[in-house]
C-alpha cells in the first residue's frame, strides 16, 4: 500500500490470494477453489458437484475414503483447473495441508480466527506450540489470525505475517471463506430443486 | 408256620423226647485251600509323552520354520496335498462401478458475482472508541473499498454487513462504514463512510472523531 497524505491507496500490485475449501456434510463431499486478489474481488471461481460414495464404495475404500476424496479427487480437480497460481494459498482442514502443499509451488496456509486478544502491535507473530503454529497480528482492527504451515515453510512466516497484514488493509482475509460456502450453499439448493 | 420255624420245632422236639441230637458232617474240600497266582509285579513302561496330534496340514511350514513341539519336529513329513474339483462352483464376476468418485472442476464465476462479501462489525476492536458529537456509533465495518461498492444490506439476524462489489472495480481505497445513531431529535440511523488513515494500520490505534 502507497499513502497518499494519511490515506491508504491500495496499489496496483498484481497479487493473486487462492482459496480452497473442501468439505464433507452428511456422506456428502464437494469443494471449491475461489482466487481473488488483495482486494477480495474473484478472480477466478469454481467447485465441484457433490459427491456422494454408494455403500458399496464405503467398504471397499474403508477409512481412505475421506482422504481419497477430499485430497485426490477433490483438491486435485479443484487445483488442476486453476490458471492463476497465487503468491498464497489459505484452506480451513489441516489435515489437507501436506497433500496440498505438495501440489503447488507457494506456501500453503490454514487460516483460522483465533479466540485471543490482540497482540501489542500490528505485524506481531507469536508462534504457538512445536513452531508450525503462529498468531499474527495482521490488522489493527482484529483479533490474530491463527496460522498454521508446514514447518519447512515455518523460516517464511515473517514474509506470509507481512502479506498478510497487507491485504488486510483492504480486505478481510477470512471473509472469502463465508462466500465460497455460500455459494456452494446456492449450488447445493440448485440441484435440491432441480 | 414256614419251612425254618417248623425245622426248628422239630429239631426242640428231637432233643427233649429223644435225648439226641443230630452230629453233621462238614467236608473239609481240597477246593477251599487258597488259590496262589503268580503275579507279575514288572511295571508296564508307557510313554509318558501325548501323541502328537495333527491340527490343519497347513502348519507344516511357517515361514519356513518347522512347526515344532518342546520336543521335537510335529511334522516330519510332508503333508498330503489333495486336490478339490471345483469344478462345480463357477461364479458371475460382476462389476461395481467406482467411476462415480471422479469430479469436475465447475466454472462459478458468474455464481460467485452474486454472493455478497461480508463484514463484520468491528467496533469492539477500536481502542479509542469513535465519538461523534450528538450521536453515538453502533457499529464499524472495515475495510470497504467504498468506490467499488455496488450496493449494501445490513443482515439484522447476523449482525453483519453484505456488501456487493463491482468485479471491475479498479477502485482501491479502503474505509470504515460506521452505522451511527442520532441523539437529537427523533431517533435515526445513518451511515457514515471514513477513509482508513496510515495511523490505524501502523498499530498506532483508532480513533474517529
């Protein structure tokens, strides 16, 4: 960001934020990928169709069924069709964290609200636990963001602190999480009338 | 009277009519002699070992270890092999399809135009809290690029701000939208737009005034 007198102006850098939600209601899986840039404004969005494995898929993939789906079929699908490749990517399911930092070529966040009060000042990184967990302080105006990475990229988290607390002087970088849901929401009501 | 009651009677009468009474004779038989056997106190020897027992062939090899007891080797042999026709239990091998765990990846661009973005109130957040003279604010939603802003709605079961962006905007500048309520005279709420200031987002605080 550029301050023109006391005001922010959000500049005109190109940064691509990517988005990947994958989720599992009622034996029913789906997911979706939504790119926006620092602003919050889509770039690019789509998700999959429910899926819903027979009884007879169930026994025969037995406890791989929920890592097949989401990680292979699911992230796969959403990943492959995405153009862009985003400075960042941010999902809410740890367990999709190796799987999904395998596939692309920039750090992978887990990105959670954190129930803490905020930290003394604006960029703070707090590190949590073992060291792949972190509070940062990324807006003046918000509880710390809950972060947490693979420990090989745990030596980059003052650079991911420092993006983070500059897209969230135009957005709120949890938000897109609400809209993604909400639109696989209107999907799913879509096919229900169907 | 029986038989023993009148043998008695006349054996009584016997000795007092006629003063006698009656010598018998009770042969001494070779037969009564003891019979001596020649018993043969030589203990039999019998094995104090249970025969081992065969419980399935397939033990004989596991792993390519002899199966064995304490003792010794329980199979020595090797085990019969006998062969089952099955030639009467031939089968329909069906197929299950499992194609149905693929998926494709849906383009929802123009899906997505239509959800809103949200805002939550952050007025709890301000360390100074923002005041304006005759009216009080009741809540700040931030950051809003205001210039891209399409259209707004106040959701009132959620407490949050929906807030529907022109995916063209090339608009920037962030603000709070602060909802604020009147104190003089009749009661009103009206919003009020703020641009966000580098002080805020240097850590510094917040205040509006």
């Amino acid at each position: 960001m550029k301050s023109k007198g006391d005001v922010l102006v959000a500049k005109s850098v190109d940064v691509v934020l990517g988005y990947v939600l994958v989720e599992e209601e009622s034996g029913s899986f789906r997911g979706a990928v939504l790119l926006t840039d620092h602003r919050g404004i889509p770039r690019d969005f789509r998700y999959t169709d429910p899926i819903s494995p027979s009884r007879v898929e169930k026994v025969l993939y037995g406890g791989a069924l929920d890592v097949y789906l989401k990680e292979e079929v699911i992230l796969g699908s959403l990943l492959g069709a995405v153009e862009l490749r985003p400075a960042l990517w941010f999902c809410r399911d740890r367990e999709l964290l190796r799987s999904f930092r395998s596939r692309v070529s920039s750090p992978v966040l887990v990105l959670q609200e954190s129930p803490h009060a905020p930290l003394d000042h604006v960029g703070e990184v707090l590190p949590q636990g073992e060291g792949s967990v972190f509070l940062v302080q990324a807006s003046p105006l918000a509880a710390p963001l809950r972060v947490e990475l693979l420990k090989e990229d745990g030596a980059r988290i003052q650079d991911m602190a420092s993006t983070l607390q500059q897209i969230t002087e135009t957005m709120d970088p949890l938000e897109p999480f609400s809209r993604m849901r909400k639109a696989l929401q209107i999907v799913g009501e879509g096919q229900e009338n169907a | 009277m029986n038989r023993s009651e009148g043998g008695h009677l006349l054996e009584t009468l016997k000795r007092l009519f006629m003063g006698r009474i009656a010598v018998r004779r009770f042969p001494v038989s070779s037969g009564r002699s003891p019979e001596i056997r020649n018993i043969s106190r030589r203990p039999a020897l019998r094995g104090g070992i249970p025969a081992d027992r065969v419980v399935i062939s397939q033990c004989f090899r596991w792993r390519n270890k002899a199966v064995q007891t304490p003792r010794r080797v329980v199979f020595s042999e090797k085990p019969g092999i006998r062969m089952l026709s099955f030639s009467t239990l031939d089968a329909d091998v069906r197929i299950v399809p499992l194609t149905g765990l693929t998926v494709s990846a849906r383009n929802g661009g123009a899906l997505l135009g239509s959800v809103p973005h949200y805002r939550a109130n952050q007025l709890a957040f301000f360390r100074e809290k923002p005041v304006f003279e005759g009216a009080s604010v009741l809540a700040l939603f931030t950051p809003i690029i205001k210039d891209g802003v399409v259209r707004s709605a106040l959701d009132k079961g959620s407490g949050r701000l929906c807030v529907w962006m022109d995916p063209r905007t090339k608009a920037g500048q962030p603000f709070h939208l602060l909802l604020v309520r009147r104190l003089s005279g009749p009661p009103s709420v009206s919003w009020v737009w703020l641009p966000v200031s580098r002080r805020e987002n240097s850590g510094g605080g917040s205040s509006i005034s």
